[in-house]
C-alpha cells in the first residue's frame, strides 16, 4: 500500500452487499470482505455465523483520500444500511451482522461521529441511530467464495439483495421524491419531457452539444454528479458525449426497446431522471462507448465553482 493510502472498514450486514457500492470507484483501489471485531484468531464463515466469535461481517477498503475522501465513503455506507436495526441486518440476524464504523485513527473517528450526528438530526430515519463507532482491531480476509461475490454469483446476489428487503430499503430512503405538479413548475417543457417522459432533444440545438468549458455536468433534479468535461468529447451526433461517467454506480442503464429497436438506456441512480443511452461506438483508446446525453437532463457546474457548490472532492479531476 503506497504511503498516500489509507484504509477504512465498515460492518453492514452480509458483506456480499458491502462491495458492489464501493468498488470500481476512482480512487479506491481494493474493497475485501472479511471478519473484525472479535476475540478469536483466525475465524471463519461458519464460526463468526454459528459460534460466539464477536466478529462481524465487513468489508476493509484500500483508498486513496485525495481522490476519494473519508467523508464520501462514510456517505456511501450509511446509505448501504439501516441504521437503526440493533439486532442484524434486513433477513440476517445477530451479532455478526450488526453494523459498525471501524475508525484507523482519531480524524476517521471524529468524521464518523459527526456523519452519525448528521444522519441523527436529518430525520431521513424515525427510530434512532444505532450503527456502534468502534476502533479499527484485526481484519481477517473471508473466504475467497465471499470475495466479489456479487461477480461471482450474480444472479443469486441480485435476488438476496432484493429479497433481503435491503435494495427495496435502500430505494425508500434514498432516492429523490419527485412531485409531478412540482417537477413542472420547476422544470423547463423540455427538461420534463426529457427527464419524466423518457424524452429526446433536437439534435445540435441543445446547451451542451458543443459546450467546452470545463467542469461536471450533474443531475438536474438531484444534483448527482454524473459526467466530466475530461470524458466529453464531439461525436458528432449533435448531443453532449462522453466515454464513461464520473463513477458507475451515478448512472443505471436499462433495456430500451422503444420505436422498434433495441437500446441501451441512461438513468441517473438516485432521480431516476432518463439522460439518453449507450452506443459502442464511441472512442476505442478510451473503451469504446458512447454516452449520448440530453442536454435537457444536465446542469453545468464550472471547476471553478466546485467548492462553493459542494463538489469539491470532486478537483481531482482537473489537477
């Protein structure tokens, strides 16, 4: 681990859910599911779920804090979980699966009692806050069957996570409310149409086809951040392209067969806004896709304006 890492670990029930939301994302460089917190060496799956090992399920993260700070992890984290359930996780119960945050050092711990803090006061939860901040004690590696297990085993992992109730729970508190009457009023024809009604722009008469100011095109009705002008280039198409989003887990793609073909669809993550879709046709040097995005689904925030906006973990991109 080179100097400028750090590491994180966090306890959320089944670690099988623990990984997906982490990795692949810049700055992290490895995500393991493992056992912490208990008083015997070397346990396994079967002695931390059938024995009293007081170790729980947890996944250790190996990051990069210039790129991806504590601070965006602790946010990722709590939105995996429900904080307030004292004896387990959705379907799994007892000790094993009781969530934590394992701080590494004193500013970690600091972060994670003010994040508890934040989440106690923002009334996104009715019941209390019972998530244990705990000091980080050995990590042991889980089996390599629990390791990427959501690659692995995909299909039984999509329906654990859904049948669980964690992905419904996740869903309910976390995705952005949208009132149609409001969205109206606080959207343009164009941006609804687009947005709500899975709608496409004129080509070359929209803000951003040719836009080359740099900075981060987000989400207009949450705000997530979802593209960089780093990964936007002219495909001549006359829509705002780019070659991947800023992280993975912002954007969701669907199946569209609509207008008698059948094409990928983009949907940011928390507003379920529809943005446009995916071509592979896009630049081969840099993956080979191409995100075709409305104009109408982006707001533009400048490098500039990161800071004052929020974003500011966010100018690593243009260092």
């Amino acid at each position: 681990m080179n100097q400028e890492n750090q590491v994180a670990t966090f306890a959320g029930g089944c670690f099988w859910c623990m990984v997906e939301p982490f990795e692949e994302r810049p700055g992290i460089l490895s995500v393991t599911s493992g056992y912490t917190g208990g008083h015997t060496d070397n346990p396994t799956y079967m002695s931390v779920i059938t024995e009293t090992t007081g170790h729980r399920e947890a996944v250790q993260i190996v990051y990069n804090p210039d790129i991806f700070p504590y601070e965006r992890l602790l946010e990722i984290f709590w939105q995996q979980i429900d904080p307030t359930d004292a004896g387990g996780q959705f379907a799994d119960r007892g000790e094993s699966y009781k969530t934590a945050i394992y701080y590494h050092n004193e500013v970690q711990k600091q972060m994670a009692e003010e994040s508890k803090r934040n989440i106690e006061v923002s009334n996104i939860f009715k019941q209390p806050i019972v998530t244990d901040i705990l000091p980080a004690k050995t990590f042991y590696q889980a089996e390599n069957e629990h390791q990427e297990y959501h690659k692995k085993n995909s299909y039984h992992y999509k329906r654990y996570k859904k049948g669980s109730g964690r992905a419904d729970f996740i869903k309910d508190h976390w995705s952005v409310t949208k009132d149609k009457e409001e969205l109206k009023q606080k959207l343009s024809p164009t941006q609804y149409h687009v947005t709500q009604e899975n709608g496409t722009e004129r080509p070359f008469q929209n803000e951003y086809h040719d836009h080359e100011q740099e900075g981060i095109y987000v989400d207009i009705i949450s705000k997530e951040p979802l593209f960089s002008s780093k990964d936007k280039y002219d495909a001549g198409c006359g829509w705002p392209s780019f070659t991947k989003p800023i992280e993975k887990q912002q954007v969701r793609e669907n199946v569209d067969a609509s207008h008698g073909m059948v094409r990928t669809e983009v949907r940011s993550d928390k507003a379920d806004s529809h943005l446009g879709h995916i071509f592979e046709d896009g630049p081969v040097e840099q993956g080979g896709m191409r995100y075709c995005i409305n104009s109408a689904a982006l707001e533009f925030i400048s490098k500039e304006n990161l800071d004052e906006r929020g974003y500011g973990y966010l100018s690593y991109l243009f260092k």
